[in-house]
C-alpha cells in the first residue's frame, strides 16, 4: 500500500494529541453528506456513463473514493434502520440491534456519533432522514425537518408500470405528494437547511459537524420533469445480470410481500426496469444538484479549506439487478455503495480498493476531532488507509435476518440461503455482476470450504447466533 506523505502528519498529530488539548481552529469542519438507496454504479465519475452526476464527479476528482465500501446487513427489511444504527452507533450489526430499542438511552449516555463530537467541542447540526430510535433534536444543537424512512408511498406506485406499458403513476407529479409533501421537494428542504448551517457557522471559531442526510433517491423516485426528460426511458440500459425472476425470491425474503420487491410487476420486463432505472438515475441527478448548492455555498463561505467532507449512502439498490427491486439482498449493487473523502491532504482524483464498511466513517471523524476511540465502537478509522497505512480487512461480512448470508473476499463472494438450502459463490474478478454460480463445480468445493471457514470466524466474532452448520455440513 502506498504512503500519502501529505496526510502522514496529520495522522501523527491526530494520533498523539487529545481532544481536550486541541484548540479549536486545529480541528477541522466535518460535513457528512448521506444519501439512500444509492448504489456504488451510480455516480457518473466512476465507471456509469449513463447517469449526470457533475457535483458528485467533482467530489471524486478532488478527493480519495474508498471503491469497495458496504453496508454489513440488517436485522430489518427497512435496512435503512439497521445500517443507520451502526453508524450513529459505532457498533457492528448484532451489537446495534441488541441496543436499537435503547438508542436514546445510548444518546443520552453519550454512546452517539454527535454526542461524541458535542464533547469535543462541535457544534452539530442535522437535516433530513433520521430513522433512529434516538431524540434527533436532542442529539444535535440544532436539527431541522427531521424525516423518517421515506416519503409517503400511494397505492398507485406499486406494481408499476404494467406489462402492456400502462402506468398511472408521474415522478413529477405533485398530487401523488411524496417528496412533494410540504410543498417543495425534500431534497431541496435538505439543501436550504445545509446552506443556513454553513451561514450559521460561518466566521465563527467552533468547529462545526453537519449531517446532511437525503432521502433520496428511495422510493417513491420522484424529481421534476426537468430531470426525467434528461433520461429517456426506451434509452436505459438493462442491467447484464437482468433477470424476469430471482430463482430463490421467497426462500430469501424477496418476494412479492415485500414491500420493496412490490414496486414492480412481478414477472419483471425489460421496460419496467427501464422505468424505474430511469426514475432512479433522475432523483440522483436532482440530489446531485443541491450537493452542488452546498458545495458552492461552503466554497463561498470560506470554511472549505479546514472542512472534511464525506459522502456515501446507507445501502445500495437492485432497482432490476437478478430480478430484485430492493436492497434486501447480497449482491453488490445492494450492499456496496459511494465513499468518497474530500479534505485538505487528502489526494486528489484517488482510488482506493482496501474493503471498507460505510460506518467507518464515524470512527474517522472521532479520530480527526481528537476522540480517543471509545470502546463500544467496533467499526475503524479509514485515515490510516487515507495515509497508507494500517491493515486493510481481507473479507466483508454480510447478513439478511434469518435468511441471507454472504462472505466477499477480494476474489470471492459466497453466498447462504438457509431456508433454501443453498450455496452461491463467484468469482468477482472474473464475474464482476455476479452472473455465473460456481458452486456446483467440483473445482469449487475447497474455495468454498475455505470461504466458509472464514465466514464461521467472523459469526463468532461479531455474535451471529446463525447455526449454519448442520445446513451447510457438505462446507465444513
């Protein structure tokens, strides 16, 4: 791993000196901006040519993107939930859900992302989707148009569009309400309240932490007709591993009773899939204008030469990969998703391929804020990776309830459908969507073996109660 000489010393500092010790203009600003749904391929600078996304382009071109960064699962088939938990919590998945119901609890202990960072002198401010058990208006200085899980789904965006092509539902239409609730969409809401914070913080002397949180783009994918018509639908292109069904959909929690699957007809068609892609790329090019606002707006104010900047998402989304909708799954385009790093030191237009969790990006901020990490915190700073140094983890852990299990190595992914009974694996280097299953090959047997071996390591140690053994024998 190469060394970045710009950011070794920032490391060496921040490493070395307490946070009662700093002062604060030797802290940086922290902004983080969070989205949802968003899957890793689609942000137009790395690798989509599909998808207009300029603001995001340029977050990439200036700073570092982590390019395998995941979400580790959920306890819940709202994975907002889950992964929103561990990451204002610190905690790895089963550590999070054991304390999910005493989240405020845990706030008011001060076991908070934003609590740790008010004691260290922070001001914080939040907008937008919370989906927390905790007080959002307590656990930051000032909080406003404090969302949850999503914006009001209507009956008629659901099943859509038929197979002959009929469709009686508008992404642009304000009367199915929606983002649209309140009257000005919720995306823009989030981008006002952004640029009031930066006003509010700016010229003063107290470092400040923001959390930017879109709902966008989850469901209901709506944007104004502008942005729809920048992607004609018939233009979309089908994902390689589209399929009209997922052989193993109910076994795994997939199926039509689940809300997100429910989105589209079940068999799926190319042309819904090309709708709702289409509805999708749109939201996110709309989001990606309002984090062009903030930035600008942060440049202006002259605060963005001591701001570290972080952007990613919650959990990434089907929307027409393998036949799924939803982001109930382990495949990448549900698991993995954007993380980019922007700040001073940090190099420019660099790609990182070290695995990553999203929530590691708490620990990082507790790190850059002087914080020496707390205990219960399980995830880990990405600034010794940022300075080429430290270990990267060599397997990423994944979970779905009671139903789905996955280890991803650099080369491997292997799959667990428990209640089917059946084992996935690929080759992501040569399969990078994930098209063709080995595990039927002889060949496969030992990489398979081996993968599960790890896999059972990792349950032990992150207190995954899942029996797996007796189902998967023939892996032991």
């Amino acid at each position: 791993m190469r060394r970045n000489p710009l950011l070794l010393p920032l490391l060496i500092f921040l490493t070395s000196v307490p946070c009662i010790a700093q002062e604060n203009e030797k802290r940086p600003n922290i902004l983080f901006l969070f989205s949802d749904d968003q899957s890793f391929e689609t942000v137009g600078a790395l690798g989509n040519d599909q998808i207009q996304t300029p603001s995001l382009d340029q977050l990439a071109a200036r700073g570092t993107t982590f390019t395998h960064c995941f979400n580790m699962g959920s306890w819940s088939g709202a994975v907002c939930v889950a992964s929103r938990t561990m990451l204002n919590s610190g905690r790895y998945v089963w550590s999070a859900n054991a304390i999910y119901d005493k989240s405020e609890q845990e706030r008011r202990a001060g076991r908070w992302w934003s609590e740790h960072l008010k004691s260290a002198g922070y001001k914080t401010y939040m907008t937008g989707k919370w989906h927390c058990r905790a007080d959002a208006h307590q656990a930051f200085d000032d909080a406003r148009h404090v969302r949850g899980g999503m914006p009001t789904q209507t009956p008629a965006g659901y099943g859509r569009p038929l197979a002959d092509g009929s469709d009686a539902w508008s992404p642009s239409d304000p009367k199915f309400g929606g983002f649209w609730e309140g009257g000005k969409h919720w995306s823009e809401v989030v981008g006002d309240d952004a640029i009031d914070f930066i006003d509010d913080a700016a010229g003063k002397s107290q470092p400040f932490f923001m959390y930017v949180a879109f709902n966008a783009p989850h469901d209901p994918r709506q944007s104004p007709q502008e942005y729809v018509d920048r992607y004609p639908a018939d233009q979309i292109m089908i994902p390689k591993n589209f399929l009209p069904l997922y052989p193993y959909k109910d076994e795994i929690g997939a199926g039509p009773s689940l809300r997100d699957e429910a989105l589209g007809i079940f068999p799926r068609t190319e042309h819904c899939v090309q709708v709702h892609r289409q509805e999708y790329y749109s939201i996110i090019t709309h989001m990606d204008a309002q984090i062009g606002r903030i930035l600008e707006h942060l440049k202006a104010a002259g605060i963005d030469d001591n701001t570290w900047i972080f952007f990613t998402a919650d959990h990434g989304l089907a929307c027409g990969h393998h036949g799924l909708m939803g982001k109930q799954n382990m495949y990448d385009h549900s698991v993995r998703v954007p993380f980019t790093v922007v700040a001073p030191g940090v190099e420019a237009g660099r790609r990182i391929s070290a695995p990553i969790y999203l929530q590691d990006v708490m620990p990082t901020t507790l790190q850059l804020a002087g914080v020496p990490k707390p205990e219960h915190v399980d995830f880990q700073s990405v600034l010794p990776l940022l300075a080429g140094q430290g270990k990267p983890r060599q397997a990423i852990y994944g979970a779905y309830l009671g139903l789905q299990r996955s280890l991803r190595t650099e080369r491997y992914k292997l799959i667990l459908y428990p209640k089917a009974k059946v084992a996935r694996l690929y080759d992501l280097q040569q399969d990078p969507d994930e098209i063709h299953d080995l595990a039927a090959q002889p060949s496969a047997r030992p990489i398979m073996r081996r993968l599960f071996a790890e896999f059972q390591r990792q349950q032990a140690e992150l207190g995954d109660s899942l029996d797996l053994s007796e189902t998967f024998a023939n892996l032991k």
